[in-house]
C-alpha cells in the first residue's frame, strides 16, 4: 500500500540575502510565487518544514506493491 502519490510537480526554493545580511525564502510553484510562502524569513520556512515534514519522509513515501 502506497501513502504518497507519484506526481510531477515543478517546485523552486530560491534564498535570498538582503543588504543587511537578513535571509528570506521564496517559493514557486509551476513557474508562479505561492504568495502564502513569499519571501518568508528563511528561520521561519526552516521551522515551517520541521513541523511538517516527517523525519522519515523517504521511507513514509516509498512505494510498496502486494505482489
């Protein structure tokens, strides 16, 4: 049984550095900014992603088949 699906998703993490020195995230989703996610402090999208993202995200999302 499989828990994630296989799908072509075209994502882009872009960090940005400002003048004084401030990091911040931007995120794009098919070429378009996920304004919800728009030059996020990188701190902020970091916590964001350790909420989230399970630590063993390669194993919850490896495909198993009944043979």
């Amino acid at each position: 049984m499989s828990f994630c699906t296989i799908t072509d998703v075209h994502l882009i993490f872009q960090v940005w550095q400002t003048q004084d020195g401030s990091n911040f995230v931007r995120i794009m989703h098919e070429g378009t900014p996920v304004e919800t996610l728009d030059w996020i402090p990188l701190d902020d999208f970091i916590g964001l992603l350790e909420e989230n993202v399970p630590p063993n995200l390669f194993e919850a999302c490896t495909v198993v088949t009944d043979d």
